[in-house]
C-alpha cells in the first residue's frame, strides 16, 4: 500500500466507519433528549466489541512478527485506549441515565474511530517523518 490513504485497509474502515455511525445515531439521541436506551447502548457495545477485536488483530499481526513502521508504543498507547473508551461510557452511561450520557456516547465512539485510523496510520507509517 502507497499514499496517503494506505492505512485505509478493511478492519481500519470497519472501526472508522462503525465508530461514525454509532457516534452519528447518539448524537441525534441525545440532541432528542433521550438518556441512553437500547439502541444507543447495544450500538455501543457492538462498537465495544469491534474495537476490542481490532486490537487483536494488531496484536496478532505482532505476534506473528510483523512490526509497525511508527513507534509501538505510541500504537499500543493508542489501541488500549481504543478499547477503554467505549467501555468507560457505557459504565456513564449506566450511572447517570440523562440525555448527557448519550452525548458522552457520541463522543466516545466519535473519539474511538478516529483514535483507531490514527493506530492504523502509526502501523503503516503515514505521516511519520524520516
């Protein structure tokens, strides 16, 4: 892969896109005033459940000896923190049930896609200076 989109590879686009749309559909929820319910919080998880598998994948692509062209540590940095976040706002989400909690939703998930493309960028070098 060459250029500026060569991180866009299938399971960064999945975890970028999926991030956006469940950021999309709580945002709308909460701008509605709706605490977070059934749809926003199964999103959320299946969002949760996604980004856990994407790290995975990462750890795997390692373990089999492959290495990032960025530094691992600021990928790992990245990836652990892919995996709290939707994990800490759903936890918000079940302490404080009020439409600010379905905007804390939309943020994670909106902040989970781009922190997965940016992994993804330190894994194939995009934007790293010689």
């Amino acid at each position: 892969m060459t250029g500026s989109s060569a991180y866009l590879d299938s399971p960064t686009l999945a975890a970028l896109v999926g991030g956006l749309v469940v950021a999309l559909v709580t945002l709308v929820a909460g701008l509605n005033g709706r605490p977070p319910g059934r749809v926003t919080v199964a999103l959320t998880l299946l969002l949760q459940l996604g980004v856990l598998g994407y790290a995975v994948l990462y750890l795997v692509r390692q373990l089999r000896g492959e290495s990032p062209v960025g530094p691992a540590w600021e990928l790992w940095a990245y990836l652990v923190t892919v995996v709290m976040l939707p994990a800490l706002a759903l936890v918000w989400a079940r302490e404080e049930r009020t439409r600010w909690s379905t905007f804390v939703l939309s943020v994670a998930a909106f902040t989970a896609a781009v922190m997965a493309a940016r992994a993804a960028q330190i894994w194939y070098g995009v934007g790293m200076t010689p």
